[in-house]
C-alpha cells in the first residue's frame, strides 16, 4: 500500500472531521476506516497530533509578522485561473527582479573543497551547485550568462529556470547545456561523467564544435565522455541516485571492484587504501557505505573475506 | 451501522486504541526525526523513505497490541532495523554494511542525541516556521483553517475559489506542516491521486 496516499486519505478524514456537517455516520466511517489498517492509525493519529501541536499558530492572530492582511493575498487567489496565473507571474517576476540587484559583472568566482568536504554554493540565478570532495569549480553568473568551468571533482547542479536562459557547465571538453534542471557532472582528468535527475541535458564536444550535438540525455540517463566518445548507460533511476549518494556522504557499490571501490573511498579521505595485490583488487564487493568510515569499511572486507590489514600512519594496506 | 458499535472492542485482551494512540503520539513519534535518518543512512533509495517509515509505524503498533514495550526507544529502533533487513533482503540488495551497520547500537544512540521535545515556545516558533515555509497559496488556506477557523466553505467564499481548491491545498498544507511539526522539512506532497477519490467509504 502507497503511503503517501494513505495519509493524503487521512488529511481528508482529518479535514472533514472539523467541519461542522460531520455526523455520526462519518463518524462510523471513519472508525471503519482506521479499523481496517494499522497504517491507517498510524497515519491518521500521527496527523492529527502533529496539526494539533501546531495549534499555537492561532495564538499568533494577526500579528503583522506572520502575514499580511488580505489585500495581497486576495490578489493571488482572483478567481479566473488565468489571473491567478499572471499572479503567479508577476511574483516570480519580483523574486527574480530581488535577485538580480545584487549581480555584479560576470567576474569568474573561484569556489573549492578539501577532501573529504562537501559545500552547496547558492548561485546569484537562483541556481545551486553542490561540491563534492576535492573540487574546483569557477562561476560566471551575470544578466546575460550563466557558465560554470568545473575544473576538478564533482559537482550536482541544482538550475533554476530563467526565461530559456541556458545554463552551461564546461568539464575537460564537453559543454554541458541545459535550461533548468537536475544532474550531476564529474570530472576525472579527461573523463566526464553526466548523469541527470530531471529534465534535458545537451553534451557538447566543445573540440569539435560544429560538430551536431554529441547527445541529448533526459532524466535516469549517465552519460560518460572520453576524447572521441560518448557512452550512454542503460536507464536507470536506481543507478543514477547511487550516483548521488554522496550528496548524503554515502558510497553505493554493485559488483564493484575493490580497486574502483578503494580509489572511490580514497576521493574522501586522508587515510588512502592501497590494495596490496591484483588477486585482491579483483574482488567484487556491493553495499551502501559511509564515505568517511574508511575503518568500518577495511574492518568487514577483514571479517568477511579475510583480508589481511597493514595499517600505517595515513595508510592501510589490504592483500589476501 | 449502529453508533453503539461505534467504541466496541476486539473480544482479545488488548491495549486500547486510546492508550495505543498515546504511546504513539508520546513516544514513538517525537523519535520521527531520529527514524528518519536512520532509514535515510540505511537505506539507498531517497524515495523509499516515506514508505518504510510508514511501514515501520504499523509493524509497531501491531507489535505492542497485548502490552507497551518498557523501553519504546530500542523497541522502534529493533523493529527498524528488522524491517530494513528483511525489505533488503526481499529487494535482494548486496549489503552487508547495512546489516552490520544496523547491528551497532552506537549509531542508534548517536542519532538519538537530536531528539528532543518541543516546549510550548519552541512548538509556537515551529509552527510559525512551518506556516512560512508553506507555498503562498496553501498558507493562506492553512492560516484561515488554523487562525480564524473558517470551514472549507467559507475560506473558499473568502478567496473566490472552488471547494476543492480549498480541499487540496488543506490536506496539502496539513500533511507539509505536521512533517514540519515532527522534525521533518515541511516538504509539500502532492496528491499523486487526483481529487476525485474521496476517503469516504
């Protein structure tokens, strides 16, 4: 059972339960409806406690800090949806005018993280570009541009829609474009890695640029780029939010070997693990990590597959 | 049917739905936040969250029908992790990190360290909080239900719109606020069912 539908049916039940038309056979239905699941109580009391601890509000009243009074707030709800759509505009219409005061000339920003760091930087656009560990990244944001180089690491971009203004992403020599959306884009030497949470992502290759676009990739496509070519993986939502976990410090491996999996650990950490022979790195290792646990990580390869541990300074050495 | 069946129980010597109910709302969900991220850190799939919470919460009071557990704390926490192993293991996910991670106390602990109960002050700034967070549209349908305690009806006189505009933005506004209440982001949820589908039986 869906529980996000579950407790929308229970905010129904909780809405209606207030109103003054309620009678006892809504009552009886109610109760039948909460004796037929658990999760339907859980969902239900879990609601109505929680609107009820917010009760306080009515304590606020009209304080002039919490709302205005009507006049704006009738603006926005004119009854033709096409005014309430030009509303919605014209809000937009004055974020975006607040926002823009403060943009200075299109000066490149430099923006990085150590190892092991992570750092969201609210873009001037509205836009947000989070860093990955052991990142650079320059950022020209203006009234008429809007372009990223991201010079090493990884970054996820969060961009916001601007009137078809495109937003561009440089990495080695692809050009990512897009207009507003979600991804990620990661940068090894010459190799980028694209992968998109919504919307449309155009890969250039900036070296050849009157080439036709390299490739349109949409949302649960990764794209990888290297010199002359593009490899588009298999769609795949569940891929491309492994991609993502380190926005919540967190390593996914499938069938990884322990040398990919090892170098990934050592993007995070000081301590580095060096893998002792080929026998070793060949080992498939899956799970959900913590990128920072570099010792709960080098302890269960011991449990597990026996691996011997050297540990030295800065360094842990695993070999069969 | 008849009200008198209204407050019948089950024939079973049971906890009652009044004190099950409070043991939830005094014990189980003030650990929301602290749940929420140990499914979050234990489990891969950001969109599954919701779902296992919710899962968990039934597996908890279906757990505590013949008597409340002593320490509600490590009962929620074991009947989390029990509950993430076996979807791991049904989903046939290679982990063995979520299980031995799952298995340390340590971590349950620590995450435990967050949890805290809202004073009357605190629970006022959160609520005010929360009503800010909320899109311009769902607030002012919120604050007219909460602070000047009009029926649907009457909100949608007020504002010119349908009934169920207002119905929408309601349940909306009241799912976002209580998650905001219970330590969660007061993100809105939108019906992925359209209006049409009523809850009445």
């Amino acid at each position: 059972m869906n529980a996000s539908h579950i407790e929308q049916e229970a905010a129904e039940w909780l809405m209606r339960r207030e109103e003054p038309d309620w009678s006892p056979d809504d009552q009886n239905a109610l109760h039948s409806w909460l004796e037929r699941s658990l999760a339907h109580k859980a969902a239900y009391w879990r609601l109505v406690h929680g609107w009820q601890q917010a009760d306080r509000i009515a304590s606020l009243g009209l304080d002039p800090a919490t709302e205005p009074p009507s006049p704006r707030s009738k603006v926005s709800w004119l009854p033709v949806a096409a005014a309430a759509s030009i509303a919605g505009a014209l809000l937009v219409g004055n974020l975006e005018l607040s926002r823009r005061v403060p943009i200075a000339a299109a000066m490149p920003v430099h923006f990085s993280t150590p190892v092991g760091g992570r750092r969201t930087i609210p873009l001037l656009d509205g836009s947000k570009v989070e860093l990955n560990t052991a990142t650079v990244v320059r950022t020209a944001v203006s009234d008429n541009r809007r372009e990223i180089w991201l010079d090493q690491g990884e970054a996820y971009f969060e961009v916001a829609h601007l009137n078809g203004r495109p937003f561009i992403v440089h990495a080695a020599d692809r050009t990512v474009t897009v207009l507003g959306t979600k991804f990620s884009v990661r940068r090894e030497g010459d190799k980028v890695t694209v992968a998109v949470i919504e919307g449309r992502v155009r890969i250039d290759d900036a070296s050849k640029p009157d080439d036709v676009p390299t490739a349109i990739i949409t949302a649960g496509d990764v794209a990888i780029a290297e010199g002359a070519s593009t490899l588009l993986s298999a769609k795949s939502e569940q891929g491309v939010v492994a991609t993502l976990a380190w926005r919540d410090g967190i390593l996914n491996f499938d069938h990884t070997s322990l040398g990919d999996a090892a170098a990934e650990f050592n993007r995070y950490n000081g301590k580095q693990i060096v893998i002792g022979d080929s026998e070793t790195r060949e080992i498939r290792v899956g799970g959900t990590f913590q990128a920072s646990n570099v010792d709960a990580f080098v302890r269960l390869l011991h449990e597990a597959y026996g691996l011997h541990i050297a540990a030295k300074a800065n360094q842990v050495t695993l070999s069969s | 049917m008849d009200r008198t069946e209204l407050g019948a129980e089950p024939a079973a010597p049971m906890i009652d739905d009044a004190a099950l109910n409070a043991w939830f709302c005094g014990q189980v969900l003030p650990l929301e936040p602290a749940l929420t991220s140990f499914i979050r850190s234990n489990w891969r799939i950001a969109e599954d969250v919701l779902e296992l919470r919710q899962d968990i919460y039934e597996r908890l009071l279906a757990g505590v029908r013949l008597e409340l557990p002593t320490n509600t704390k490590s009962f929620v926490f074991t009947v989390a992790r029990n509950h993430l192993i076996n979807q791991a293991v049904r989903a046939r996910i290679v982990s063995f990190e979520l299980v031995a991670d799952l298995e340390s106390d340590a971590q349950v602990t620590d995450l435990c360290a967050t949890e805290r109960h809202l004073d009357a002050r605190d629970q006022l700034r959160r609520a005010r909080d929360g009503l800010e967070s909320l899109p311009p549209r769902c607030r002012e349908v919120v604050r007219l239900r909460k602070v000047e305690g009009l029926t649907t009806k009457e909100a949608a006189e007020r504002l010119g719109v349908g009934v169920d505009t207002i119905e929408r933005q309601l349940t909306m506004g009241m799912r976002a606020l209580v998650d905001f209440m219970l330590g969660g982001s007061g993100k809105i949820v939108r019906p992925r069912f359209a209006g049409k589908r009523q809850a009445r039986l």
